[in-house]
C-alpha cells in the first residue's frame, strides 16, 4: 500500500530533524473498548489487520473501511532509535487524533490527550531505548456522548440530512521530532503594518540567545535578538521593507528562529484588520469577504485529504468560482490547509465542530474550552484566519435551551487568548454577545430574500427568523454567512435546499438573485454561500464530491466576483 501525506505537517514551525511514521501499521477495532484490560498494549500482542496512517478506519484509503461505530481503535508500530538520536530530546507528534488518544511506548503509559481535532503531543525522551521500541496507540471515541464536539459526523448508522460519515482514530499525520534540550518550545506574532514591525512572544527552555531573521523572497528583512534565562521572551523585529499580506496575493516574510542549537523555519504575513463603520478593513481597505462554506470532507479520505495537492486544489477550486475566502466549516482544518490559505491570501474562519456537544448543559464547557484553546494556539500566527466562530447554530438540544452563559463564557475566552480579531459567538443562532451579527438563511425565492434585508441600510432592521431570541441592534457588522444551497444533481435522493431548479438557466437566475441582494447592500460586508463541494447525501455544492464542477466556472465567477458595495 502507498505511503501517502509525507510532507511536514507544521510549515509553520519546521524543524529539519523530524521523522514522517505515516504508513503501515498494526490495527486492531476494539467495539467493546475492553483493550487496556485485555493487555493490548503490550508489546507480544500482534494485531490481526494493518491499516494505512493517516486515513482513519471508516475510509477507503485507510484499507479498512469500517463504517460501524467503533468504542474504541487501538494501532501498533515499531521505531528505531540511534545513539546519536537519544541524545536529544524525542517528541511524538499527532496532527489530529479522535477523540480520547493514549500513548504507550514499551508498554509503558506515556499520557494521554483528549480532543479530536488538535494537534498534540508528547515528549517521549525518558521513554525509549537505542534500537526497536514499540508504539501502541489507543484511541477512544463515542459520538453518541452528549459531551463530546463531532462536528458532521453522525450520531446514527446511516448518514442522513447533513450529517455525514464518521471519522474514528487517526485522521492526520503522525510523526517524530528531534529538539536538542534547550528549545523553542512555542511562538505567537504580532504584526504592525503600519509600523512595519513585528512583535514575537515566545517561549523557550533554556538559558541562551534567542535570534530572529527575516528574509522576503530571499532578501534579508531585519534581524534581532534577545538574552534569556528561559521561560518567556519578547522580541521586537523592525522590518526593512513593506510587503503587506494581501487578499488574493498572500505575501509572506519567512522567519528563521534559532535557540542555542535549535532551530525553527517559520514565516509571518504583515496585516493590520479591523471592523468598524459596517465593513471589514484589511491594512485600511475595505474589503468585502466572498466566502464559501467548506466542510472539508473527501470521498475517499473522509476528513483526511488524500494529497497535499488536494487541499491546495480546494482553494483554486474556490477561487475559480468567484470566492476570496472561506468559513471551514464545523471542522478544524489542518495546517497544511491554512498554509496554502497564507501563501494564496484566502481568507478564512476558524470555527470548532461544536455539533454533537451538548451546549444546553452548562457541564459542556469542559469538552469545549481546553479544545477550543489548544485551537487558537495552534493557529493563532496564520495571516489567513480573520475570525473565530466557537459554535455554529445551537439549536435546542433534548427540548432544552442553549446554556447562554456557555455562549459568553466561551466568547469571552476566545477575546482573552486573542483580541487581534473578531469573534461571532454562535453562527446564525442564536446570538448571546458577539462582535458581528450573522443570520443563516436558505430563503430560494429572490424577492422573499431581497425582503428580509431592503431596510438593513434605512434604518438597521432586518428580518431575522430567529429574532425571537436575538436581536440585531443595527450598529454592528453584518452579513449572511449562509446562504444558497441551491440542489443541483440527478440522484434523486440527493437534497438540497428548496425546490431544486428545473434548468441551468434557472439555476443561475436564481443565484445571481441572490447574490446581488447582499453584493448591493452598503450594510452587508462579506456573504458565504453553501458549499463548495457536496458532502456524502447533501448535493448543493458547486462541485460535486468528488471535485467536478457542476457549472463553467466563466459562468460561475463573475455572479461572485461583482464589486460589492462596500468595496473601496
């Protein structure tokens, strides 16, 4: 079988001294869960089947193709480790792993992880031996758990309605990495456009110098340095050149960090944003956001692309349609997603797959936040992510309300671990305090739409089906953040929303109806259309599931691309 997804999975904060374990190993489906008691850690025990990392079990490309519900999913490999390698410090790393993850080297238990969509890790230097060692994985998952954020991935046997195939275990790469024992243990930038500087928060263990170089294409940028006994270090970079991240054209400085022995590749966009006066200011312009709601999920591969050339692809795919932007959808993306949107300059939310948690009981706060914070970290640098959205639509769960204080306790968090950018607490409902209000609305007749939002400029006032439990002010930003999803296909039991157009032409009437009602509104500063692809039984993208488009992109694009009213 192929070994797939080899590049480095951070090119954020690369290292030279790493190792890809994605590939062949050991697997075992333990539907009871009863595998720690049954000893299947334990380095004599063989697994009876093997399945290709990192494609979790429910996926073609993983070789098992497991679709049932699975308790529990145990993997077991082999590394071996020189002398030379034992003398630094060894980290095994998970890009993202469903949902409860334990590792074990040498049947010993190193720690465990929960979370399903974070990357993680753990330092196994005082774990391993020169020569073979044995690495057990368990992963524990149960989307049935009122505790536990899935996001798409179906409570149920079948798919149904928007709810889609389930992902258990490893669904990203793993790999190991060698630190010397003074490192860069973390990094967060603070870009100053108008100043043309850089802040660097950082973390390192150690007594040394921390140096910072900055280079724009090949040419040296500025460079700086700063003494530190360890522990936390702030560094400011003065920048000999503009270059501004730019919506389309990306623009990236790339960073050489270095720490006693250490060193980290990395890069940065130089980007101011704010939000004010009803539009979105990218380095004082304002630019108006064309999004398309991406769920990220493949045929094949089902959250897990199956090549790095396929996630970039889905971005191209994106753009050929009209589209500078995306929100990724009830599902948090891989890094090498979010590098792809730093180099193009798509703009992009990051949200939390919040379907599947509870959010009525006030006790769901402890599978959210610790999540949801190790999300922000991890992607806190990326020039392309310009909002968090924690929740999307909290509907009523078991006949009861959302937990309001849920809402703004997560809400206040996410302004406390980063307030260089705006938060929407809950994507179309209901709203408790947020920094911009968004509506959801599959409305598919184009006057009954145009209705909702024609006194939006006139006097602040929209009609909002949810308005019942939130309220609109008419002083912050707004838009529609869903919208279309118009049903295009030929298997009849595909759905959409509405009634599906009979022909092309009606199809793309409608859509530019639509459009231009939010494209025309002095008030609207961005739209996101539903979707890019369809997802499994849901057929309203503009490409199909296995990324063919439905219509001539030439069609397509200039019902997208036409200058917005709020556009300098």
């Amino acid at each position: 079988m192929e070994i797939m997804r080899l590049e480095h999975p951070k090119p954020q904060f690369m290292r030279e001294n790493w190792q890809n374990l994605n590939g062949l190993w050991q697997f075992e489906i333990d539907r009871a869960d009863s595998g720690e008691a049954r000893g299947l850690y334990k380095d004599e025990v063989k697994f009876d089947r093997l399945i290709n990392v990192p494609f979790c079990p429910e996926s073609k490309l993983s070789g098992i193709e497991d679709k049932d519900f699975m308790a529990a999913v145990w993997y077991k490999n082999e590394i071996t480790l020189t002398t030379e390698q034992l003398e630094n410090r060894i980290v095994f790393h998970f890009g993202a792993c469903d949902y409860l993850t334990t590792l074990y080297v040498n049947e010993k238990k190193v720690g465990s992880h929960k979370g399903g969509y974070v990357s993680f890790s753990f330092d196994i230097t005082d774990f391993v031996k020169e020569g073979v060692n044995t690495i057990v994985i368990q992963a524990q998952d149960n989307t049935k758990s009122g505790m536990i954020p899935s996001g798409k991935q179906c409570e149920k046997y079948h798919s149904y309605g928007c709810m889609y195939t389930r992902t258990t275990g490893i669904w990203q790469t793993v790999w190991l990495e060698f630190t010397p024992k003074a490192y860069i243990k973390n990094v967060k930038y603070y870009p100053d456009a108008n100043n043309c500087t850089l802040t660097i928060n950082a973390t390192v263990v150690g007594a040394g110098t921390f140096k910072v170089k900055a280079f724009f294409e090949g040419d040296e940028m500025g460079e700086n340095e700063v003494t530190t006994d360890g522990g936390f270090v702030t560094l400011n970079l003065k920048l000999k050149e503009k270059h501004l991240w730019e919506v389309n054209k990306g623009g990236l400085y790339d960073l050489v960090l270095t720490f006693c022995e250490d060193k980290v590749n990395s890069y940065f966009g130089l980007r101011d944003i704010d939000y004010r006066d009803y539009k979105f200011y990218l380095n004082g312009k304002s630019v108006f956001q064309r999004l398309i709601l991406d769920q990220g999920f493949y045929p094949d591969g089902i959250y897990t692309a199956p090549s790095d050339k396929e996630l970039e692809a889905d971005i191209e795919r994106s753009v050929a349609m009209g589209f500078n932007g995306a929100r990724l959808h009830e599902k948090i993306f891989e890094e090498r997603f979010l590098y792809h949107a730093d180099r193009k300059g798509y703009l992009v939310w990051g949200e939390f797959p919040n379907w599947g948690l509870d959010h009525s009981d006030p006790v769901s706060v402890h599978g959210f936040i610790p999540e949801w914070l190790e999300e922000i970290d991890r992607d806190f640098n990326h020039p392309a992510i310009v909002g968090w959205c924690p929740f999307n639509e909290t509907w009523d769960q078991h006949g009861h309300q959302q937990c309001n204080d849920v809402l703004s306790l997560v809400y206040k968090v996410t302004k406390a671990a980063d307030n260089t950018r705006p938060c929407i607490d809950t994507s179309g409902n209901y709203h408790v305090i947020t920094d911009i209000y968004d509506v959801h609305n599959y409305e598919q007749v184009v006057e009954k739409f145009a209705d909702c939002y024609k006194n939006l400029e006139i006097d602040g006032t929209v009609k909002d089906f949810c308005g019942n439990r939130q309220h609109y002010d008419g002083k912050q930003l707004f838009f529609v953040s869903e919208y279309g999803g118009i049903r295009w296909t030929d298997n009849e039991d595909g759905w959409g929303y509405g009634q599906g157009p009979k022909t092309k032409e009606e199809f793309l009437t409608r859509l530019k109806g639509l459009t231009d009602v939010l494209l025309d509104n002095k008030r609207m500063f961005a739209y996101c259309y539903t979707q890019l692809t369809d997802v499994e039984q849901e057929q309203n993208g503009l490409y199909t599931y296995d990324r063919k488009p439905k219509f001539d992109p030439a069609e397509i694009a200039p019902i997208f691309g036409k200058k917005a009213a709020v556009e300098d």
